[in-house]
C-alpha cells in the first residue's frame, strides 16, 4: 500500500473501526498503529473494517463515540456494518454547559451584497412569493406564477427581482380547527410571508377551509409581516379563472414595489445559513459536516446564525450539544425535543434507528448513532444558544437548533421559516434538493460523486479523503462561497430552476 495515500482512515486513537479510504478485497493489508490487517471480507469505500476483536455485545466505536454493539463476534479485518452491527439505547454524560467557552468574534466582520428590508432584516434574494393557505388553492397559485416564467417577456424591466415563485402545500384543511397541527402550519406560513428573501408576497386561499387566510390575517400572523400584502379567496372572487386573473394583476403590481430593492453592503450578521445533510454516506462525517462545520464557525465569529435541525440525526449525539449549551435550560430544552422523539416513534412501534436510509446503509452509514455523529459536525464548535419549535424565527446570533423531522425538505421548509436566508446542504450520494426563496448550496462529501452530478454540486469536499485538500481549507472555500452566494451567485439548482416543489411545512396531526 502507498504511504502517502493509505487506504483506511481512522478518526480516533481509541476506535476499533476504520474507514475504507477506497474499496478492500479478501486478503488485502494494510497498516495500521503498527500493526498489519488482512482484509478478510470485500469492504467497499467507505464502509468500516475491524482493527481489533470485539466481543458479541461490546461497543463499536468510530469518531472516539459508541457507533453500536456488536451482534456477534468480530476480528480484525471483518467488514463492520448491519449483519453484525446491533443497535441499543446509550446511557450518556449530559455534562450542560460543560464545553462553553467565549466566542472568539472577528475584529472586522465581513460583509455581503444583500437586500435590506425596512424591518431591518436582509435578503440574499429578491423574489415575489404566491402562498396558499390550503391545497385547494395549490393549482391557482402555480398558474398565476406560471404567467411570469418566461423572464425576458414578463419580467423585462424589473431587473432587481429574481422571480415569481408558488409555493404550495398539501394541507391547510381536514385538520382540528386548535392545536399544534394548525399552530405549526400558521407559524411556517407567517415565517415565509415575513421572509427577507421575499421583496413581495400575495397569499391565495379557497375560502372554506380550516386554515382561513382571514383568520391568518386577524390573528396577525401575516398582516403585521408587510405593509401591502394582497390576499384572494377562489370562492369570494368567483372561481379559478377569475382569481387567475386578479391574482396576475396583482403580482403585476407587486413586482414593482419589490423591483425598488436593490443589493447593499450589509455586515454578515444579516446571514442565517439552514444545515442540512441527505443521502449521507460515510464520508459524510469526515469530509463535507465537519468542513462545513469549520464554516460555521466563520460565520459565527463574524456575527452570523446557523441552524442545525432533523431532530433525529440528532440521536445519539445530543450529548455533544449539551455540553456546548450556554445554560443548563438551554441543554435541557435538546433532551425534551429527544423525549417526544422517542415517544413519537414509540407511538408508531418504529425505531430512532429506522431513519438511516437504505441509500446512507449502502454509502456505509450502520446506525442512527454513527449517522448522528457525523451530522452535528455540520455545526462546527460553538456555543449552542438556544433550542427552537420547528419554524419559530430565531431571536438569538450564533448556533441554534430547531426540532424537525430529518426528511430533508420539511426539515429545511422549517429552517426557511425560522429566517435562514441560505442554505448549505452536503451530500454523498447525490441529493439535489433545491430550495426558493432560499438559495442551497450543494456540498458533495466524494470526488466520484462531484464528478458523476457536476451540474448539482457546487463544492467539492471530496479532497479531504485523498490528502489533496485540508479540512481548514475546504471549509474556508466553503464559507467564501457562503458569502458570494449570499451576494448573488447563483447556486447550481437555482441555475436548473429548482425549489418550488420543495416547500413541505411539517404536518403533525391526523388527517381528518
């Protein structure tokens, strides 16, 4: 094997697990802390080998964390992954606030080109958004948006606004009229509706459903957002066609209000960057989290917000968020979100450890436990300031975590809500989720993968595995795309049109 570029990694003195740098068949060795493995099983990239034996019911580690137990015996050079892999419920050192330390800001924050809105607050788009308050209204909404699609024809002369956007959604009625359901509904709508990326918005409902745009409108939740803000009702303005037609005019209108917004410096505490992660590999906890962990804390120490989220990928690992919780409350708030989890999943007799998917098990992704470790790496080393409600605007600078599910766009539709006026979203079998009116930056975890799905990746964190790249520099790259993107540079799904169908508010009741 060559020097330079071993072909196993290891994360921690004290794992019994590496990872294949590349793929290892039966009978192949390699070096590792003075000592030679044979390879006794075909390993594929990216997937765990044993180092050392390890009794039927001892813990696996990777990252210097218990990733699971072993189901059965395993020597060194065995393939370590679901057919001897079990997982169980870990008893952990809480520790709040252990690892708190003062933040080290930046003697000159930087700045960006952004939109600043007369609530003080700044874009990094200037888009029209057409919102619905229940899916009866879905189809109306998409065609009035579909009237401005060609750009040269129905957007000439408004060269400020990025576009006309329908964001839709499948619920807003057959739901209790009270209650968490609706609340969270409500609270992702007034969270779009008051979004910096929105330079305009017109809301469109049908008339009798349960989530009634005048309700919205008299509980505040919108009405307080913008001083115009045209609403519609289907059965009030005499059906589909006619509300086309009026809803059409008065995005006419609407695009020459947000046409007077223009980019400005602004200092880069106006950024809120959304963390996401989809079809994870095993990868993705060594190369694209932690770089884009380094970024984070960049954007931290320059004034800047991020929000990490999918509660459940949060399993296993919440003990590394205690410790970095400014008080004991805040930390205490991240094992309440836990507690519901798992009553949530118990309610359904599934399994915190059901959400690895197929996709992150064939990528080498064994357990919840090894998936979330390698998650919260996306949120660097600073200080967790507070704990949020899926969609509640964030109040306070710096790392915050919002509950929500971890399927990707409801988990991001959340972070959208809450003020996240980017997104950066690492990869390693190939997502392409895009997200309007928030731009979301693609991170791919592999260089294969960066190859294969160039036209969806914007970054290459693949590097940090072959030693041609360092973690410190891939994540200061990444942070520099933050900023230029947060300026107007355009992500690849944005330049392929994506991101409407995206939006997934998160529903929690039954369907009635």
């Amino acid at each position: 094997m060559e020097n330079q570029k071993p072909s196993i990694l290891r994360l921690s003195p004290v794992d019994n697990v590496v990872v294949a740098r590349v793929a290892l068949s039966v009978g192949d060795a390699f070096g590792d802390e003075g000592r030679e493995v044979m390879v006794r099983a075909d390993i594929p990239a990216g997937h765990k080998v044993a180092t050392a034996p390890v009794r039927e019911g001892e813990p696996l580690r990777r990252y210097g964390q218990v990733i699971g137990f072993a189901s059965a015996a395993i020597v060194p050079g065995d393939h370590v992954h679901s057919h001897n892999v079990a997982f169980a419920k870990l008893d952990r050192d809480w520790a709040f606030s252990a690892d708190v330390k003062p933040t080290a800001f930046a003697s000159e924050p930087g700045t960006f080109q952004g939109f600043l809105r007369a609530d003080g607050r700044a874009g990094t788009r200037n888009y029209v958004g057409i919102l619905t308050s229940v899916n009866c209204s879905a189809s109306v909404a998409r065609m009035v948006a579909d009237a401005f699609r060609d750009r040269d024809k129905a957007l000439a002369g408004f060269g400020n606004v990025d576009g006309v956007v329908a964001l839709t959604h499948k619920t807003g009625c057959g739901m209790a009229g009270t209650g968490d359901d609706l609340d969270t509904l409500r609270r992702t709508l007034a969270g779009y509706v008051k979004h910096p990326n929105f330079g305009a918005v017109l809301v469109i409902g049908l008339g009798c459903e349960v989530n009634q745009v005048s309700e919205l409108v008299r509980l505040g939740r919108l009405a307080q957002a913008r001083p115009t803000m045209p609403t519609l009702t289907i059965q009030t303005e005499g059906g589909t066609r006619k509300t086309i037609e009026r809803g059409i005019a008065a995005v006419r209108e609407l695009l020459a209000e947000a046409n007077q917004a223009q980019r400005t410096t602004v200092p880069l505490s106006h950024l809120t960057v959304g963390l996401q992660c989809g079809g994870s590999d095993g990868y993705s906890g060594i190369t694209a989290n932690p770089a884009l962990g380094v970024a984070s804390d960049i954007l931290v120490r320059h004034g800047g917000s991020v929000i990490l989220s999918e509660t459940p990928e949060a399993y296993g690992a919440e003990h590394l968020l205690t410790r970095r919780a400014v008080t004991p409350q805040v930390g205490q708030k991240m094992l309440d979100l836990m507690a519901w989890w798992q009553t949530y999943v118990d309610k359904f007799g599934g399994s915190l450890d059901n959400n690895p998917s197929p996709g992150n098990k064939a990528g080498g992704i064994t357990t919840i436990l090894e998936k979330s470790l390698g998650a919260v790496a996306k949120a660097g080393s600073t200080n967790l300031v507070d704990v949020l409600r899926y969609a509640e605007p964030l109040v306070k600078r710096g790392f915050n975590f919002m509950d929500s599910p971890g399927y990707d766009p409801v988990s991001a539709t959340g972070q959208v809500a809450a003020g996240a006026n980017l997104i950066c979203f690492t990869t390693g079998r190939g997502s392409v989720y895009g997200c309007v009116p928030t731009p979301s930056i693609k991170l791919a975890t592999n260089t294969a993968l960066y190859q294969r799905m160039e036209d969806d990746m914007d970054e290459n964190c693949g590097g940090i595995v072959d030693g041609s790249d360092t973690l410190q520099a891939c994540g200061q790259r990444v942070f520099e795309r933050i900023v230029r993107v947060a300026s107007g540079e355009r992500t690849k799904s944005e330049l392929l049109g994506m991101g409407e169908a995206e939006f997934a508010p998160w529903p929690l009741g039954a369907v009635m």
